[in-house]
C-alpha cells in the first residue's frame, strides 16, 4: 500500500534549493555522525569499491565517508546547493545529475545509498531502482529510505489514498509495496529497518492538521502527541522516557518514521 501526499512538487531541484543552505552542512553532519542510520550502513558498507549517493543533497553523507576515507560520490539536480557544496568543498565528488540517468557506467559501484528520494516522484520509484541496479556490481548493496506508512499512520488515514492539498509531494509506502517495488528491479531483501518512532507519532506528515478531499480535518491530536507537545512536568519525563525508546524495535514497528531497506 501507498498514500499520496500533496503540497508543493519536490521533483525539481529548484524545490530543493529553496529548501537548503550550505550553511546548514555542519549541523548536517553532525546529526548524520549520531544517528542509528550511520550506525547501521556502515555495516553494509564496503569500503573496497566506490559508493554513490543518489540524492545527495547539502552532502553531509559525502562529506562523512569522505573524512573516513571511502571513495565516494554524490548526485543530486539541486544546481545551486551543488555549486556551493563544490565551492565549499571542492575536494568532495559532488555533481549535478539525474537519478533515473546517472553517467558512470554500468557495475561501477559497491553500495548505492538512497535517503528519502525515491518518494518525491509521482511515477514511483522503479526508475530510480533500475538505474541503481544497473549500476551496481553484482554483489553490490542498495541502501534506501523512504516514509513508512506504518500500522500507526494507516489507523490515522483509514481508507485515505490522497491526503493535502495542492501539487504532488510524497508517497510513503508500506513494506510490502516498497519490497515488491525493489524485487521487480531484480533486488533481494536483504535486511529492513524501521526508524524514530518518536518522529513518527509527532510528525505525521501533519495528517491530524492536513485536509482531506471532503475538506474535513482528519483527526486531532491524539494523547500521545498532547503528551509530546505538553509542558507539564510529569509529562516531560514521559517524553523523555518515549525519546529513550525511539528505536526500540516493537515501538518502531507500529509507530516509525522512516523505514530503510538493504537490498
């Protein structure tokens, strides 16, 4: 299963120009270096053959492996974020590009990573995956995130396919469509990871503020996200305690945000 989201089109890089500064790259990578994401592709990561981000954005993840020492490079069609990334950082492989046709040839790199692209394309993600498998050597990994319609967000949407207003913005995918999706592009499963329950209960897509087609709000805040937003005492040890367990494995399973396929 898949939902639409509608709001702005995201399929462009001037979207997402408007969207970053090079100035946030340090902040980028910081919180790239913490996060459990980091912890787990560096498991899956091999460090003899190249890798490419596909998506690269404001480059924190390029710039990371880069630091490490791997041999990486990084795509996006953010004209503007990449000229100053290049500027900035010149020693860092970063060009302009396009996911669904990518100039390296074919079996050229060892891990493919992919974090929330895929979704931001009304015509799905098979393009994006055929392209990554032709340029993956055989053997080769393609880590990928998208938004997870989690079991928490479907009980939110009921029946919903379309949920906002205005231009095409996102899909989030269940495991099942995206799995399917990647296996039709000649992927095996290899691992799947759901991610920041926390995250995944406060933010939603904002569904409880969003508008349906009937022009009737979907749902007000729940009581776990009046506990989030609450500013009463007890109730911030609660939150502290929920954001301790933000990547147990049961609490990410119902309420996750993000979910991440090895392939």
């Amino acid at each position: 299963m898949r939902v639409k989201f509608l709001k702005k089109d995201a399929s462009n890089g001037d979207y997402w120009d408007s969207q970053w500064d090079i100035n946030q790259m340090s902040n980028a990578l910081e919180r790239a270096k913490s996060s459990k994401t980091n912890k787990i592709i560096k498991l899956f990561t091999d460090k003899k053959y190249p890798i490419l981000e596909g998506g690269s954005g404001l480059g924190q993840w390029v710039k990371l492996r880069d630091d490490e020492g791997y041999d990486i490079y990084g795509v996006d069609f953010a004209k503007k974020t990449i000229k100053s990334i290049n500027e900035k950082f010149p020693n860092l492989k970063i060009k302009t590009g396009n996911v669904f046709s990518l100039e390296f040839p074919d079996e050229f790199f060892g891990t493919y990573y992919s974090w929330g692209v895929a979704e931001h394309f009304i015509e799905g993600p098979d393009l994006l995956i055929k392209e990554a498998n032709r340029v993956l050597k055989t053997g080769g990994r393609l880590l990928i995130s998208v938004p997870f319609l989690s079991p928490y967000r479907k009980k939110l949407l009921k029946n919903l396919e379309v949920v906002g207003k205005g231009d095409f913005y996102q899909y989030a995918f269940d495991e099942k469509e995206f799995s399917n999706a990647l296996k039709s592009q000649g992927f095996k499963i290899e691992k799947v990871y759901k991610l920041n329950c926390i995250i995944g209960i406060k933010k939603n897509f904002n569904i409880e503020k969003r508008i349906n087609n009937s022009n009737k709000k979907i749902k007000k805040d729940n009581a776990i996200i009046k506990i989030l937003k609450s500013s009463n005492i007890v109730r911030k040890v609660i939150r502290w305690i929920l954001i301790k367990l933000s990547d147990n494995q049961l609490l990410t399973n119902y309420f996750g945000h993000m979910i991440l396929f090895v392939a």
